[in-house]
C-alpha cells in the first residue's frame, strides 16, 4: 500500500494536518474540521494510499512557507500540490487560486467567473471539500451579504487570516 505521510503542524489559529505524497503536497487541512473523516476517507481512497505519520522534507517546507505567511513574511506558496477530489472540484479549487492575497471574493462572483453562475451551492460545497486550506486559500469567498459564512477550521479561523492578510500592507 501506498504511503501518505502526515504531520501535525500548530499554527496561531488552530492545527492543521499535512500530508505528502510522492513529492507533492495533497494534504493541509484543519485537524478539527467537521469534515476531517470524509476528506482523509476521499484523499486515501482516490489516491490507493494510507496515512503513516512521520516527517518529509516537503512538509518541512510547507511549515516553513507557513511560517513565513504567518509572519507576513510570504504572500504566495512555491509547493508541488496535488488536489485530490473530482473534475469539478479540482475547477472549483483552480478558480481559487486566482483570488489575490488580502482581497476577497464571494460565492456568486466565484461563480460567475467560472462562467456557471447557477452553481453557487455546488461551487460551496467543493470550497468546502477543499484539503489544501491556506494553499489553495478557500477562505478568501465570503457570503453575498459581505459575512463570514462556513469554513473548514470554523468562521474564527476564517476571521483571523483575512484580517492577517488584509492588515499585512500596514507593514511592508
């Protein structure tokens, strides 16, 4: 059986789990998110692999890029990321890569530039499935209403990196 190898890694706002396979990043997501089982179920089952923790260089670079954005240090993430999930989340999760650092966005406009402005609530729930939070940064969508709305490491977590990134052009 194939290997995922898995860290836990504590950030200021909750602990994230990383994984690595073959190279390539395909697992930083938060260790208490209500999704946890599913998603660890989904990444294992599509990729023929099982979890072992233990330690990589590729996770000791994550950490360290994670670190830096943490200390406003880093803006973007240079790492092999391997998605895991369907065609459609895997299109869901490349429109959010385009999300600029410190802005954000909400579901509709999400949808609209993925030019299927009728699915909104599909396009949710794949941001939501997202196991790459921060990398492939998920919490940048916010509700049409402007609000805080679902997050895989809960709307305080959400919360605190928008503010990390929309406050770091105070200081650079």
């Amino acid at each position: 059986m194939k290997k995922i190898v898995t860290k836990g890694y504590a950030t200021p706002c909750g602990e994230l789990i990383i994984g690595s396979y073959e190279g390539q990043i395909c697992l930083c997501d938060w260790r208490e998110s209500g999704r946890r089982e599913a998603t660890d179920r989904r990444i294992r089952h599509m990729l023929q692999a099982e979890y072992v923790a233990g330690e990589s260089p590729l996770i000791t670079e994550t950490i360290r890029q994670l670190e830096e954005y943490f200390a406003r240090q880093r803006k973007e993430f240079d790492l092999p990321l391997l998605p895991v999930g369907s065609d459609f989340q895997l299109s869901v999760w490349r429109s959010l890569q385009q999300i600029p650092y410190g802005t954000t966005i909400t579901y509709a406009t999400q949808a609209q530039r993925m030019q299927q402005p009728s699915a909104i609530r599909a396009i949710a729930n794949a941001n939501g499935s997202n196991a790459l939070s921060i990398l492939i940064p998920c919490h940048r969508v916010i509700g049409s209403n402007r609000k805080l709305t679902g997050y895989a490491g809960g709307l305080d977590t959400k919360r605190y990196l928008l503010q990390l990134e929309q406050q770091e052009s105070l200081f650079f």
